[in-house]
C-alpha cells in the first residue's frame, strides 16, 4: 500500500459525507425557501458591487458624481426588498383574487406609455412613465401580471376543461395584444420576454406537443421577421453572422465585450480595475455587465453567476414539483422560465453566440423597474416554497427557523383542492314533491342493492348469516374457534358489507 492510498481514501470519505450533509439539509422542510431567499441575496448584492464598480465612470462623467447611479439602484433594491416581504406575507387566495385587476391596470398603464406627454422617449424608443422624477417601465410589471394571471386561469379550469379551447382561450390573445404594445414601444427585447412567459405558461397548462410546436414556431418567426424589420435591429443581425464587416458600428459592443472577457482571464484583473467601462464599452453597466464580471472577476466570477441561476433552476423547478396547488405549480415553473431564459439570453449575446437583443441580466444589471419587479416575483416564489406540505407542518408545529421568526411570517393555510360540482336533483312535481327518477329501459332500482346491467336477472339482498365463534381465528388446521365441525364464516353475499368474526392473529 502507497502513501498516497489512505489520503486518496480519506479525501474520498470526506467528500461523501459532505455530500450526505448536503442532501440531509436538502431534505428539510424549508430548504427550498432558504435556498430562493439565499439566491435572491447573492445575486442582488453582487449586482449592486458591480453596478457601483461599470458605472463609476460614466456616472462621474454626466452627474459629478461616480455614485449617481448606484444609489438609484440601491433605492431600487431597497423598494424591491419590501416588495419581496410583502409578496411573503398575502396569502394566496390574495394573490389569485388580485391576479386579473392587476393585469388589467398594467396593461391599461403600458397602453398609456404610447400616448405623447405621459410616455418618456429615450433613444427613439417610448417605454418610461416619469412618477414624481423616477422612471418606471410599465413592460416590467406586465411580465408578473401575466404570470400570476395565466396561472390562476389555466389553474381554475378543472380536469373536464383541459381541451384546446380552454386552454388558449383568452390568454393567448390576451398575451399577443400585450406583445402588440410592446412593440409599438418598440421593444423587441421585452417582446421576446413575453413570448417565453406565454409560451412556458401554454406548456406547463397542458397544451398538447403538436399545438405547442406550432405556436413555437410561429413565435419564433414572427421574432425573426420584427428582428429585421427595423434598421437598426437588422444591422444587429447583420453583425452577428458577420461582426467584422461593421467592427465600428453595429458589431461594436459585441467586440468589445469579447475583448473585456478575454482580458479578465481565469481570476480577472481585480474589483473596480475593468478597462472597458471607460468608455470602451457602451451600456457597461445594464446590458453587457456580464462582460464586466468576466474582466474584473475573471472565468470563476462568470461561473459563479452561472452557477447561481442553475442553482435557481433547481430550486424553482423543486418548488413546483413539490407544492400541491395547481395555481403554485404553474406560477413557479413558468416564473422560473422566464427568469432563467432572461438570463441566459443575455450571457448568450455577451460571449457572441446570440444576437445583441437588449435584454438584461436579471438582478445584477442596471435597471430600477428590472430589480424590484424581478425582486417581487421571487418574493412570490419564496412565498410558495413556505406552502408546500412538509413545510406547512413544520411552520404549524414551531419549527420555523430563525428567518421566519425574524420576518414574523404567518403560518401559511394548507391547500384545500375545490369540491367537485354536485349533480343537479329531481326537479320538483307539480304539486311541489320531488319528482322520482324515471327509471331506464333494462335498468331496474332497487333499493339498497343498486342498478343491475341490463338483460341479468336482479340479485336480492340477503342478510349474512350468523358464525358462532368462541375464539379468535386460527391458522393451521382450518378451524374458526373451538368449531370441532371445522367450517370458515360464510362469505358475505353481495351488497352487504362484510362482517369480522373474531380477532385475527
């Protein structure tokens, strides 16, 4: 036996026992809820620092002051924290009850956004509204709205109204004139956001494959044909297939996050010491952060952003699969959707294997509304994660933890599922009795024994003879009691519940 034999064992039995740790810990009743709340903490402060660290720059440049932005994103944090415990707090039945007048009024709001004066155009594009100096994007509060409203719908249609029709019916054209909006904005980003909650809501409904596809695809052209509809959308286009033909134009952002990537390396060049967020890189600190991560941070920073929305995958996903309300299960599987194709899609366009479209880092990009919409649907999801059934019994009986007792949480109700509609009785005869049941053709009643198949001869009901036992039953030898005739207990005859005799060992 080597040297190197009991440290490789010993490193093996460590390892082992970490990972029976960690699935201990998984298997306790609120592990999903610590796990959303912890993903929600990380993310938000790490896009803090390194909006501080992209900004500084430009923010000195236009306000004289490198903590201009920063602060409107902190402010924008704080507000997208209260939102997150006030998301804890209303019960479910709250939630459903305000789903359609919320997505109602946000959908009127977004309407208003395209009406000159109420509007905020910004680079040709109108999809602010200025409220007392901040500029809110109402886009931002359409994505939960129509989470939480597709949920509820397709979550009210009982197991008998899952066909095509009910399931489409109205929140694709609902989800479709959202999109219009949005366009005329124009926001193709934002559109494409939409479509992705549409599509996981369609999905997780129980939209058969065939339809799916065909929605799939007809969405997916319908992006293609708005992608080179407009100037400059084409030239983003046009530049990714090929980025050398305009490197000072249209594929310049593209080339110089590449570049920031490749100058961080494995361990990046420090916190605060980027080189592209001086004017090198446009839009540094919203929609191409992720290329200041991987300069400053280097490769292990980047795969610690990954890493934490494959961590929120796994937990959104368990929270769906584990909650028993239908309306939970759809609400958290398609917010987990739409979050992480976010995400995705942005760090998609920041290495170059997509098209520049816009779309932000979800929590670590710049962007107000962003942060606190975004904070108000985990708030949701962490809400959910307290409902599931083991957590439900753990919070009941006390055993909370120090983050409810902290937050004072109330202990959230068990999911009662709706009681199946009743048949409608006899309508009432002339003389106000009710009216008997006409009997059917070949299909005989009798009462207490039930309706016989037609063409078969109606069995009586017989009482179930008597058994004399002066013990309990015994095996072996077949006898019941002290019967010296060794006969069982007669079998009970049909429609009549059997009978015990005795106490069986």
């Amino acid at each position: 036996m080597t040297i190197a034999e009991p440290t490789a064992r010993r490193q093996s039995e460590r390892s082992s026992r970490a990972r029976t740790r960690f699935g201990m810990w998984l298997e306790r009743p609120l592990a999903s809820f610590h796990l959303i709340v912890t993903i929600a903490t990380l993310l938000t402060a790490l896009g803090l620092v390194m909006v501080l660290s992209a900004s500084s720059v430009e923010s000195y440049t236009e306000a004289g002051s490198a903590y201009s932005q920063f602060m409107q994103q902190a402010m924008f944090a704080v507000l997208g924290a209260v939102l997150f415990y006030v998301a804890l707090r209303i019960p479910i039945r709250v939630i459903r009850a305000l789903s359609l007048p919320g997505f109602v009024v946000s959908v009127v709001v977004l309407a208003a956004v395209l009406i000159p004066g109420i509007g905020v155009e910004v680079y040709g594009a109108r999809r602010w509204i200025d409220v007392a100096g901040v500029t809110i994007q109402p886009s931002e509060i359409v994505k939960v709205t129509l989470i939480v409203w597709g949920a509820h719908l397709l979550a009210s249609r009982g197991p008998s109204r899952r066909g095509l029709w009910d399931i489409i019916v109205p929140l694709v054209p609902a989800g479709l004139f959202v999109c219009l909006l949005i366009v005329l904005q124009p926001n193709l980003s934002t559109t494409i956001a939409i479509g992705i909650i549409l599509v996981a809501l369609l999905w997780f409904g129980g939209l058969s494959l065939r339809v799916f596809l065909s929605i799939a695809i007809s969405g997916i052209a319908a992006a293609s044909v708005l992608a080179v509809s407009a100037g400059y959308r084409s030239a983003r286009v046009q530049a990714f297939f090929n980025g050398g033909a305009d490197a000072q134009g249209s594929g310049y952002q593209a080339r110089q996050a590449k570049y920031s990537l490749a100058d961080g390396g494995l361990f990046g060049r420090g916190l605060g010491q980027s080189r592209a967020k001086w004017d090198y890189l446009p839009n540094a600190h919203n929609d191409f952060i992720f290329a200041i991560i991987g300069e400053e941070l280097g490769f292990m920073g980047c795969l610690l952003v990954i890493g934490l929305f494959a961590l929120f995958v796994y937990t959104g996903l368990r929270i769906a699969s584990r909650s028993v309300d239908p309306f939970l299960r759809l609400l958290c599987a398609s917010a987990t959707v739409w979050i992480t194709a976010q995400a995705f899609i942005n760090i998609g366009y920041v290495v170059g294997v997509l098209p520049v479209t816009g779309l932000q880092l979800p929590l670590v990009s710049a962007g107000g509304s962003s942060l606190a919409i975004t904070l108000l649907m985990f708030g949701v999801m962490a809400n959910a994660a307290r409902h599931e059934p083991d957590a439900i019994i753990a919070l009941t009986e006390g055993r909370g933890g120090r983050v409810s007792r902290l937050l004072k949480l109330p202990v959230p109700q068990p999911y009662r599922a709706p009681a199946a509609p009743r048949k409608p009785g006899p309508k009432p005869g002339p003389g106000g009795a009710a009216r008997p049941r006409q009997q059917q053709p070949g299909h005989p009643r009798v009462p207490g024994v039930g309706i016989a198949r037609a063409g078969q001869a109606q069995r009586p009901r017989t009482a179930t003879p008597a058994v004399r036992n002066s013990g309990p039953i015994r095996g072996g030898s077949g006898s019941v009691g002290s019967s010296s005739e060794g006969r069982r207990p007669l079998p009970p005859t049909w429609g009549a519940p059997p009978r015990r005799t005795g106490t069986q060992r």
